[in-house]
C-alpha cells in the first residue's frame, strides 16, 4: 500500500532515514547524487566541493553533439540495433520463466508489464526514449497516482528533463566518542526539482522542491566522472575525437580552397613605359581581373584577447581550449552605444595561411595585425574594414582599472569604464546584472534564514574576485555571504595566522626582531610619549603659522567635499551620522524657532498673489521664455575646451578654476561681453571671475554631475586610429565567433587587450574581388619581342589525400563504440549467408547493444514495481527478490550475435558427429556435455529431463529399443563390449573394420 510523504509518495513502511553501519564515508551508490550534510545549527547545508558545477552546460553540450551529421548517423545506428520497432510484435516482452511463483502472480505481473508499455506509449516512442536515455546518460520520470486511491496503479508516466532534477542524498554524522571523529550512521534520499535551469546542483538542491524518491523514476548510464559525483553520457569519450574531426576537417576545406585552383601566369607586355608606368599599368591589370574566394576576416594567432576569467590569451591558446571543449566568455559591447555584455565564444579556428595582413596602430602606441577586410566598430560608422580605416576615427573603446569596493576594504575588483553611461562600475556588478536580465539562474542560499531576503551581494564560487565568468558568479544575502565566508574561512585563517606567528618567530622577522629595548622605543616614537614630544618641540601641526594651519584646512574641506561627491559609499556613511545626530528634541527645536521668526500664513500669502499676477496672465508664456533666457549663462567654447584640456590632465576642481581666472583673462573678457545682456539672479555676470557653479553648469551639459565623472569621459572618451599600414610578409590568421547562434544578443564583437573593440568574424566562404594575393596569380611583365600571354599552372595532386579526416573519423566511431565498418563502408560489413565473415567488431558492437540494454531495462524495474506494489500484486520486498529472476526480451533485427552463435551450433554439431563413434569408449557422456556441447551442469540436468519427456510423449523412438544396452550407458553405467569388429587388441590399440553406420549408437537422440 503506498503512502504519501514530501510532494509524492513512498512505497511500502514510512522509512525516513536508512541505518548504515557507522563510517566516516558516505555510501557510495554510483548514482551522481548530490552529498547533503545536516549541520545542527544551520539545517541542511550542500557541499559544493563534491559536486560537479556545470552538468546543464555537459547535457545541452551532448545534445549539440548528436546532431552532428557522423555522431547522429552513430547514434540512430546504435537506436536502430537496441529497438527494433514494427507492427506485428511488441520491441520488448517479459519473461518469467525463472521466477518461482504461481502462475497467477506471473500472469498478473506480465498484464502489468503491458500497462507500463502502455503507460510509456513504447510502441510508438520506444526508439526517441532509449535515444533520450544514450544522448543525456539519465532518464527521469515522474509517477502521478491518484491520491484518493492509489489502488488504481499509475495513471500516467511523464518525462522529465534532466537539467531541472537531481538526486540528493542526505546523510546524518555522529561523533565517535573514542575517536573523536564524525561518522556517518544513516541517510535519507530524495528528489529535488526546479522549473528554472541551475548552473549548479547545488543551487537546484536549494531553490528546488523536494520530492519523494519513490515518486521518481530515474534510469542512469552507469558512468561517472573522475569524483564519481556526476553521471556521463555514452557520448562522453567522443566529445574530443568529434573536435579534433571537426578542426581536421575545417583545415582541409581552407586547404583546398586556397590550392584547388589552377595558377594562371599573366606575361603583361609593358612595352617602352618607364619603370613606374609599368608598374601601375600591371597593378591595373591585377584589380581588373582579380577574383579570389577566401574565408571572412581574420586576426593574427599572436593577438591578445582578454576574457572574463581574468586571463588575457593569445587567439592560439583560446583556441586550443575551445578545442578542447572550455567555455570562454570574452568582453562585448553594443556596436552602437558602446554597452558591455559578456560574449560566448562559441567558434574558434584558423581561417587562412599565410595570406596578407595590414597592421593598424592607435594613439595609445598599440597596434592590431589582422586582414584588410576585418571589420572594427567605429563611432558614428559603424562597422569599418581595416583597409578603409582614416587616420582620426574614434574606435569603441575597453578600459578597466583596479579598484577597492568600499573605503573600508583593501581587497581590489575589476571594473570597467561603461560606454554609454561614461562612468565606472565592478565588472561582477555589470555580469550579474546581465544574468538578471537573460532569467538565468542566479542567486544561492547557503543559509536557509536568508531564502526570503534580498540578495545584492555578489559572490565569486571559486574565490577569485577577478573571474567574472557568468557561471561564476551568483547573489547571495549580504549577511548569507558573511556566513559563508566564515564557515568556509575561518578554519582555514586559524590554521594559516598560527602558522604565520611561528614562521616569523623561528626567522626572527617582524616584530620578533626586536629586542625589548626597541620595542619601548617604538612606542615611545608612535604612542602617547611621541605626540607628547612632538607638542613641545613644535613639530607637525604644532610647528604650523595660523596661514598655514587655514590653508590646510580649506584644502582639507575640498577633499573632503570632493570625497563626499565622488564616493557613494563614504556619502552615505556622514549621511547616517547625520541622521543619528539629528533627533527628534533638535527637531522640535529648529521647528518652534522658525514660528517665532517667520509668519507663515502671510508669507504664503504674498506668494500666492506673486504667482498669479506673473503666471496667470495673458503674457505667462513670453515671461517663463525672457526669465529663462535672462537667466542662463552662456559658455564660449574657448572656456569649454580649456575645462576638458584640465580634465585631461586630471585636475582638481580648485585647481581647474584656479587655471581659468589666473591665466585665462582673455578668454574671461570674452565670456563677460557674451554674457553682457544676461541677468541672472544672484550672480554678477561681468565680474570676470569663474566660479564653481559655473563648472558645475558645464559639466551638467554633457548630463554628468560630478567633476570626477566628467574627468572620466573626458579621459576615457575613446581611442583614435593613427595609421594602417600594409605588411609585406604573410601570415596564418584565425578568428572568434562571439554568440554564433545568438542565445544572448547579436552584437558579435570583442574586445582586444590593446584596448578596443572588434568585430567577430562568420567563418563563412565569400568572394572577395579585388583583394590582391600572391596565392591566386602570377603577373610578370614582358618587354622585347615577347607578346601578352596567359599559361596555367596545374593544382595541387594532394587533393585526394583524406587520411587525417579518415583517422580522426575512425576515432571518433570507435569511441562512440560503433564498428567503423557500419558506416564508412556498409555494403561490404555483411552478406547473408557469409556468417563466417563476421568482424569481431559486430560481436563486440552486440555486447554493447546487450550492456545498454540491460541498463536501460532499470526503466521497466522502477515502473513495474511502483505498478504491482500500488495494485497489491507482491510487495516491495517481494518485488526486490523477484527482480533478479525477471528478464527482458528484446525483439532482434540481423542479429550478428545470433547468426554468429548459429555458426558455433552448426561446428559443435559438425564435431559431435566425429566424436560420436567414440562415446563410450574414449569419452563419457558428461565429458560430450561439458567439453563438446559447452553444456553447464544444470543445462546438462535439465536436456536429459527434457530428453525423457520427450521419449515418454512419444516425440522421439526410444533409444534402448532401437540399441540394446544404451539405458545403462544413459544412465551412466559400465558401458556393453564393443561388437566383434570393434574389439580391442592386446597391444591396446583399436583396428576399425566394416562400416561405421552397421554400429549402433546408443546416444542417437541425446
């Protein structure tokens, strides 16, 4: 009878935990469960340590893999041999013929197994689930029963992704009271599901909801990593071999391309022209006629390109990794704005050999090595050749600095200078916000308190605050981050500040290099006797004229206003001591005061009456316009230009105004005639000095507030093209492809370590007309005699030469376990009738199909069991002892197991033939069973009985008729004297005479 626990149902008694014996390891199931830990103090705590963190990224990656053209041809293959599926019989059936119960039990379990069939609609289906269950490496499903009455069975069995459900395993520790040491006494298992996708279980073990095990069906490839924590698909051992072909490939279509045609020869006749003619004239020819099909454009191997894990790589490494199968994350942006977004390298590859490039610098002394058509986003432009770049054109450009978080933290973090809001923010920060933005898991709780509370404080998983990697990154609670940090941490720091302590002592470094004597003088020089000192001996501040000591202070009230602007955080730090020190009793004070000076009612009054007359009236509309225009100070450009010119130079504000009023006074007289007719409240315009509220009014032109920020756009506005230049010298080249299929956006750009951004390029074939290359033709020019003529040189003969394709394919076949044979070559892999000709690579290719069958067979197991339990066919006991009695039988297609075993039947018969004149007298009959027939004792026992049966129902003569004396030798007695012709001479040795079919033979039917 099932009972319902958590959200689902449990089978049989209500078993919370499973005792174990006491160990200080968990049990290891194999299964790719998540560890949980229950800690006392903080509920149930997930060791991210054990667990693999990117398992969504690996399925979606075999995914992607299966529907490459050699793996999909592998793989339906493989789906063709395990599930064969027609019309006349089911794919798979039961059999029972082990099991040792009544045959209504039998009955009843073989109707259940066809509900489950039924359930799983396998007839129709069978082939697309054993396909999800060798491409992801698990199967889930969930069993829905009805509630009210679960005697019904299952109602219907659905699918689910594996992506958003895991296994977690909880166990339950005590510490040994002699040992001293944690040791693990039971666990509980169960299933947690979440409908958003988690980068890691053990988010998806936290957010999740958690489910009873038995609720679940879950089938696994049996493969695991090298932690054993996470389950692998079949595909697994292929994800090499298919990028190693797919790279292999790539460069043989490059390779091809730039050799397949054939070299003309251009012999131009130049006549009489002078060098320089001649020259252009044959250039002139060239560009009429070239004509060139290349790859889209490249960078040099050797550019650095930094990424979001905070490393800066050269094109070759990154490629190399992408091989490999790394997910890199490079720096994007908007072509038309400028705005920052992470970008997903899902391309990298060399494009061209040796081909022309150009090489263009920038104003901050970088240069990039690239082909004339690579593409760079231009302000204003958009997307520019490299050959059509002028000197003078802003680029889009990457800056990032270092900078601490808070004045109260040494600990530095990447920012970035942002493009369209022109001012700096942590590049985490940004990362964050975008995974918000792209509904992409981001938050964790590692303290189950915080689940409900706002989570803004960023946390690096793997404790480098400079990999900024979305998978990464997650929000956390900032109270939840401090635990976490604490926990995880404060172990460590213990450990690491004793150890410290003694290394410094045993070197005698720091301050136990001292000597007491020293000591006492350090504090005397740095304590209260030192400040003592330095107030009688007028030294520091107490040394200072009264113009010095002011001087001071008004440089330290500009710091101090400059830092109240500029720093967000120290802002709202004086803002709450302000807000403590303003409390209620001051209040009321300031209150009461401003009643006794100020007659409220008739100054709003007057106010009110003002605003009528003035606002009310037929002429509102040209008043707001003259006040407006009285009332607004005009800029010449000299001032503006001189403002950033100080900008650029990073100058203080004081300084900045300083600059203006001292060395500026014709600029200052130019401002004050521009300015003559203007009227503006409080402020007299023609005093010829330029104030603070004046640069604030600049400033707030380009909508930036502070000083510091607009130094920043000033400075950090863009960076400009200072020449491209043609090399001589050829090169290899290759490229990225940012967000190929555009999951996240489709900017498709980059950014460069020299400080720009750049455009990723297709990897697509086109025609590039008029591109120059020594690789197409060959122009010579001709004087004399000699006319214009046009010879052909042939192509290369290497065309034909697959052998790496042919290698790196067979790799992968193999590794995909298919015979290579199957589908390079299937008309040659077997010919009915020709069993003989079986490869050992079809017999292996079978054991395989048989291996995945029986692991897939754990489907039926599951739903077989929930079925009978639920209907009260056995229990779950009973059906975990019958379950090693119970086989599958799957319908066989061109079997080249069974054709190959046909073939062992028909020699062993072919055998026995010969041997059979010598039974009884040179062999026995258990030594024909055993060494012969291959016959196991209990498949010896059980031909004899069926033998006997056999006799007594008439279907065969009966051997002891038809050959007196053959009972006895059934029945494993003396065997009778050989006949006449058959005796055995003194010498033992045998002398066979007559024709051996006139000898009886006691074992014809046997």
């Amino acid at each position: 009878m099932a009972r319902f626990n958590l959200f689902g149902f449990k089978l049989g008694k209500d078993t919370p935990a499973q005792e174990v014996l006491p160990s200080f390891s968990p049990p290891v199931l194999d299964d790719g469960a998540t560890t949980v830990a229950v800690a006392a103090h903080y509920g149930t705590t997930v060791d991210l340590e054990s667990s693999y963190k990117s398992e969504i990224e690996l399925i979606t990656r075999y995914r992607e893999m299966s529907m490459q053209p050699e793996v999909e041809s592998a793989v339906d293959d493989i789906i063709n041999e395990a599930i064969i599926q027609d019309n006349d019989s089911p794919a798979v059936s039961i059999k029972l013929d082990n099991l040792k119960v009544s045959p209504k039990v039998k009955s009843a379990m073989e109707d259940e197994f066809e509900d489950v069939l039924t359930l799983l609609n396998f007839k129709g289906l069978g082939q697309d689930i054993f396909k999800r269950f060798y491409v992801d490496g698990r199967l889930y499903y969930t069993i829905i029963v009805d509630e009210k009455d679960p005697k019904f069975g299952i109602k219907e069995l659905r699918y689910v992704d594996p992506r958003k459900i895991t296994k977690v395993r909880e166990i339950v520790k005590q510490k040994d009271p002699k040992l001293g040491a944690d040791l693990i006494v039971n666990y509980t298992e169960y299933y947690v599901y979440s409908e958003q996708l988690s980068s890691t279980k053990a988010n998806l073990a936290q957010t999740g909801v958690k489910i009873a095990p038995d609720t679940i069906i879950a089938v696994s490839s049996g493969l695991l990593d090298s932690k054993r924590s996470m389950v692998l698909s079949y595909l697994h051992k292929a994800i090499k071999p298919l990028n190693n072909l797919r790279m292999i490939e790539d460069a043989s279509v490059i390779y091809k391309v730039s050799r397949a045609p054939e070299r003309r020869i251009f012999y131009i006749d130049v006549g009489n022209l002078p060098k320089a003619k001649a020259e252009q004239y044959l250039k002139d020819m060239m560009t009429k006629y070239k004509n060139k099909v290349v790859y889209d454009a490249c960078l040099g191997l050797d550019t650095k390109i930094p990424l979001l894990d905070g490393r800066t790589l050269t094109l070759l490494d990154i490629i190399l990794e992408y091989q490999d199968g790394k997910e890199l994350w490079a720096y994007s942006c908007d072509p038309k704005t400028g705005k920052f977004v992470p970008g997903l390298i899902s391309w990298a590859g060399i494009t061209r050999i040796n081909t022309q490039v150009v090489k263009v610098t920038l104003d901050n002394g970088e240069s990039i090595t690239c082909t004339p058509d690579h593409k760079f986003p231009v302000w204003g432009k958009g997307f520019v050749e490299a050959k059509d770049l002028i000197s003078g054109e802003s680029m889009i450009p990457l800056y990032t600095r270092n900078k601490t978080i808070s004045h109260a933290s040494n600990s530095e973090y990447l920012q970035i200078f942002k493009n369209d809001t022109k001012k700096w923010e942590f590049v985490h920060r940004e990362v964050s916000k975008w995974k918000d933005d792209n509904n992409l898991d981001n938050e964790y709780v590692f303290n189950d308190i915080y689940s409900d509370e706002d989570k803004h404080t960023v946390h690096h998983k793997n404790y480098n605050r400079y990999d900024n990697s979305p998978s990464n990154l997650t929000r956390m609670n900032n109270l939840d981050h401090f635990d976490y940090h604490k926990q995880h941490n404060s172990e460590a720091g213990k450990i690491g500040g004793k150890r410290a302590a003694i290394t410094q002592k045993e070197l005698g470094v720091g301050i136990f290099g001292l000597t007491d004597e020293q000591r006492q003088e350090y504090g005397k020089k740095y304590g209260k006797l030192g400040g003592k000192q330095s107030f009688e001996n007028k030294s520091g501040i107490h040394g200072l004229t009264l113009e010095e000591t002011t001087n001071n202070a008004q440089k330290g009230g500009l710091a101090f206003k400059e830092k109240l602007e500029n720093d967000p955080e120290f802002r709202s730090y004086i803002s709450e001591m302000q807000k403590q020190s303003w409390d209620d009793n001051k209040r009321r004070g300031y209150a009461e005061r401003a009643l006794e000076i100020f007659d409220h009612e008739h100054f709003s009054k007057m106010n009110k009456l003002s605003n009528e007359s003035r606002w009310n009236s037929e002429k509102t509309e040209s008043n707001k316009r003259k006040l407006a225009e009285s009332q607004t100070i005009l800029y010449p450009k000299e001032i503006i230009d001189i403002i950033k010119h100080c900008a650029k130079q990073d100058l203080s504000k004081h300084d900045t105004i300083l600059e203006i009023n001292t060395n500026r006074h014709d600029i200052l007289i130019a401002w004050r005639d521009l300015n003559k007719n203007q009227k503006v409240k409080n402020r007299d315009v023609t005093s010829l000095k330029f104030t603070e509220k004046d640069l604030n009014r600049i400033t707030r032109l380009d909508n930036i507030t502070k000083w510091e920020d607009y130094k920043e756009s000033v400075k950090y506005r863009n960076h400009k093209i200072v020449s491209v230049e043609w090399l001589d010298e050829t090169m290899n080249v290759g490229t990225l492809t940012i967000d190929g299929q555009e999951i996240f956006h489709d900017h498709h750009t980059f950014a460069l370590d020299c400080g720009i951004y750049t455009k990723n390029s297709s990897g697509e074939v086109r025609d590039d007309r008029r591109h120059l290359s020594m690789q197409d033709d060959f122009w010579i020019p001709r004087r004399g005699d000699a006319t214009t003529e046009i010879t052909t040189l042939p192509s290369s003969s290497a065309f034909d030469d697959m052998s790496m394709v042919e290698y790196f394919e067979k790799k992968l076949y193999k590794s995909l376990s298919v015979p290579y044979s199957r589908l390079h070559d299937p008309e040659n892999s077997y010919v009915i009738g020709r069993e003989a000709e079986i490869s050992r690579d079809e017999i292996k290719f079978s054991k395989f199909i048989n291996r995945l069958r029986s692991k897939f067979t754990d489907l039926f197991d599951q739903a077989l069991k929930t079925q009978c339990v639920l209907k009260g066919v056995c229990t779950a006991e009973e059906f975990d002892e019958y379950k090693q009695y119970i086989y599958y039988d799957f319908k066989l297609d061109n079997n080249y197991a069974e054709l190959k075993e046909a073939e062992l039947i028909q020699n062993r018969v072919n055998l026995l033939t010969m041997i059979d004149p010598f039974v009884g007298k040179y062999f026995s009959m258990e030594w024909v069973y055993d060494k012969v027939l291959n016959f196991t004792e209990d498949e010896s026992k059980k031909m004899r009985k069926q033998i006997d049966q056999n006799i007594k129902d008439g279907l065969v003569p009966d051997p002891s008729t038809m050959f007196p004396g053959a009972d006895n030798q059934m029945d494993g007695n003396q065997p009778q004297p050989a006949p006449p012709d058959r005796q055995v001479s003194g010498d033992n040795t045998s002398s066979t005479k007559g024709n051996d079919s006139d000898n009886p033979n006691p074992y014809y039917n046997q």
